[in-house]
C-alpha cells in the first residue's frame, strides 16, 4: 500500500499540488487542519478542509485531530461529519484498512492553553490503550527524540516529544508511525522519515508549515511511504 502522510497544514491546504496523491492508496493527515483558538473561527476552518479533504482523489482517507483543532475537541465537528465526507476520524480508537490495523489519537503533553493535551504524568495511559498488534500508530505529536527538535522560550534547543510514546511504540514496534505538531523552523529540519534500526519501524514527521512562516503557505508536500 502506498501511503501519503501529511499534517499541520494550518488552513493552507489548497496549496497541497493535487499530483501528490497520484498513486496514492491511502491519506494519513496527523492533526491541525487549522489555526484559530478560538473554537467558532475554528469551525469555519476546519469545514473548509473538510470540503478540500473530501475531494481529494484517494480512496481512503484518515484525519487525527491536533492541537490546534479546537472546535473538533468541543465536538462542534463531529466523528459524524468526518464519515459524511468519506474521512476515517481517529479518536483514541483505530481503524482496519486493506488489512492494516490503524490506531489514531490527538493527545500532547500539555503546553500553553490549546486542545488535546494532557499532562505528561498521565498521558501514558493513553499509550496504554494502543493495540499491541496494532500497524500503525497515528498521533499528533511525536515520540521523544525522533524529529522532535526545537526551542524553548529561552533559545535553548530541546527534544520535544514524549518518552512515554517512545516506550510505547518501542514496545508495539509498528510498520509504521505518523506524527507531526514539530514543525521545521530555520535551520532545524524535523519533517521527513526516520527508520529504527533494530525493528524496521518508519517514523514519519508529516508537518506541511515551517514555523513563524505561515503567510508563506506550504514548505513540505508530506511523506510517501510504501508498506
């Protein structure tokens, strides 16, 4: 099966080239759609891409909401809505695709006042829930040390992502696993493919937008990976 994963494109999903899902068997998109907090400006966003996903020329398609998503979090858009349009939404739940067992959440580590998240003392029990035999594991955010670099407040680099899905998907070990909410930023290259060594899983970094460069519109068309 050929896989197209792509996430964080921020409202800026029109600029995707169309040609990029030639091919293509299946769509993993890892979370936020959109940009707005505010969760009524949200909605508009989020049924814009909607109406763009739904015509997107593959046949099978999957959404996990993000950080940023906030009017799927307050159910303003709906598992529903998603199915109406031909979209699998992952919520803590997973999905069998051409033979391919496929488990999505949208939880983070909390950082700042956004949507989805959970303290990292206890968002490992999410994690727990994941199907051991489980292909691959879709999630916004990234596990620890893999594509996950970027600056704190202070300008001091750090890894940003979370041991406890590390550990996780360690112990799973799945073809693949989807993830994005660590954008590129400057000279930091986090989008892009990664491959453990000791177990073959592909690690995928989907962010579509560089950080701070939003007006700029797309800088990544996603990752294309064949299982």
């Amino acid at each position: 099966m050929k896989i197209l994963h792509i996430s964080d494109t921020h409202g800026k999903h029109d600029g995707f080239p169309m040609n990029r899902f030639d091919g293509i068997d299946l769509v993993i998109h890892s979370g936020d759609c959109s940009n707005y907090r505010d969760s009524y400006r949200n909605e508009f966003e989020v049924r814009t891409f909607l109406e763009w996903y739904e015509k997107v020329p593959v046949k099978y398609k999957i959404y996990v909401a993000g950080n940023h998503d906030s009017s799927i979090e307050r159910l303003f858009i709906t598992k529903e809505h998603f199915r109406e349009k031909g979209i699998v939404y992952l919520e803590n739940s997973d999905a069998t695709i051409e033979g391919l067992k496929i488990w999505g959440s949208p939880y983070t580590p909390t950082f700042r006042d956004w949507s989805f998240m959970k303290a990292r003392d206890k968002i490992s029990r999410v994690w727990e829930t994941i199907p051991i035999d489980t292909d691959i594991i879709v999630t916004h955010g990234p596990p620890k040390a893999i594509r996950d670099l970027n600056y704190t407040r202070e300008g001091v680099l750090e890894l940003c992502g979370d041991g406890a899905l590390r550990k996780r998907c360690e112990k799973i070990a799945p073809k693949l696993a989807c993830f994005g909410h660590i954008h590129n930023y400057k000279e930091l290259l986090n989008s892009g493919i990664s491959i453990n060594s000791f177990n073959n899983t592909i690690y995928s970094n989907g962010s579509c937008v560089t950080d701070a460069r939003f007006e700029l519109g797309l800088t990544s068309y996603g990752n294309i990976i064949d299982l």
